[in-house]
C-alpha cells in the first residue's frame, strides 16, 4: 500500500483518478492511500459476505451493497468490501454521502494494518455502528461495534468454528467458515 501526505487530498481528488487501472484510491483526513488490486480469495470471501446479508435483506429489509463509495467528509473517502444500509433506510441515489451501518473489509495482504487501524478508527469516529474486519490469513472476522460517542472498544474475535451474528441483523447467524474457508477447488 503506498501513501501520500505530500498534499491535502478531498473528495474532488478521489472522484478525479483512473476508474479501472487496477487500484483502490481512499482517503483519509486528506492522506491517499492506494493500494493494489485484490487476489481472488479476497473477491470470493466478499462475493460470499455479500451473499449472506443479501439473502438476510430479502426477508427483514434494508440494503447489502458490494462495495461502493462512502464519503464520511470533504477529506474523507473510503471503499469498504460490503455496505449495509439497515431496514427502514432508503436507498440513496448517491450511495457517497450515506453513512452505513454496517461495512466489511476483507482482508489484503497489502492492507491488513490500514483496515484494522486508520481504517476502521475513521469509521469509529464517524459513527458507523458496526465493522467487521475478515481475515482470510487467521480464518476468523474481528467484528468491532461503538462503544461510546465516536470509538470502537475492543474487536470480539470470531473463529473458524464460530458463527457471526450481529445486533443490528436479528437472526443472522453465519458460520465464520463460510465466510474464510474456501470450498475444495475453490479460487486461491
């Protein structure tokens, strides 16, 4: 992951780099961060976190979005895996300028401390109830919830053999293998 603090980036930057060259543009508190493609287990393991909160958002409502745009200030724009909006929330024409109440990271060698540091301290502060962090090397989801005004306490560990709930998705329950564990034959 490569980053640059030589200027204040803003949202006017982000929306201007190259849409497919094969790199994620974030920024934080006007610092971009570039990081690299993603290898196909991190695509899979999202492809399925996906899955999971879209079959759940059939039947109880609200939105699972893979991937996309979240604008958090004039200095802040962030790329998570997987956006959940919760039920009763309408879909916004400009997904941008929404605060989820859910995001997903799926874990990248490259950037595995920016997601669970920086990251995922920014979504703390600006309120986003609820994030969960997938490691694809430990096999586990660390899944981190406000405690407090503006900050995340500690993240509960959830390993293989676990299932992962959450308050906010009444009766979800997934086995974390699911979600870290490819299938036999699967992508690597």
């Amino acid at each position: 992951m490569d980053v640059s603090a030589e200027r204040q980036y803003t949202l006017a930057d982000a929306y201007a780099f190259p849409e497919k060259d094969g790199h994620r543009y974030e920024i934080i508190d006007g610092v971009l961060f570039v990081s690299a493609a993603p290898r196909a287990f991190h695509e899979w393991s999202v492809g399925q976190v996906f899955a999971h909160l879209n079959d759940w958002t059939r039947v109880h409502g609200g939105w699972a979005l893979p991937g996309g745009n979240v604008d958090l200030a004039d200095d802040t724009h962030l790329e998570p895996d997987v956006i959940f909006l919760a039920p009763g929330r309408p879909l916004p024409d400009e997904l941008a300028h929404t605060d989820p109440d859910l995001v997903v990271e799926v874990s990248s060698p490259s950037t595995r401390s920016y997601d669970t540091g920086i990251k995922r301290a920014r979504y703390a502060r600006s309120g986003v109830p609820e994030s969960w962090f997938v490691d694809l090397d430990q096999q586990r989801i660390e899944v981190s919830r406000l405690e407090g005004d503006r900050w995340y306490g500690d993240p509960v560990i959830l390993e293989v053999d676990d299932r992962l709930t959450s308050p906010s998705l009444p009766g979800f329950a997934v086995p974390v293998r699911d979600l870290v564990v490819l299938p036999t034959g699967g992508p690597t």
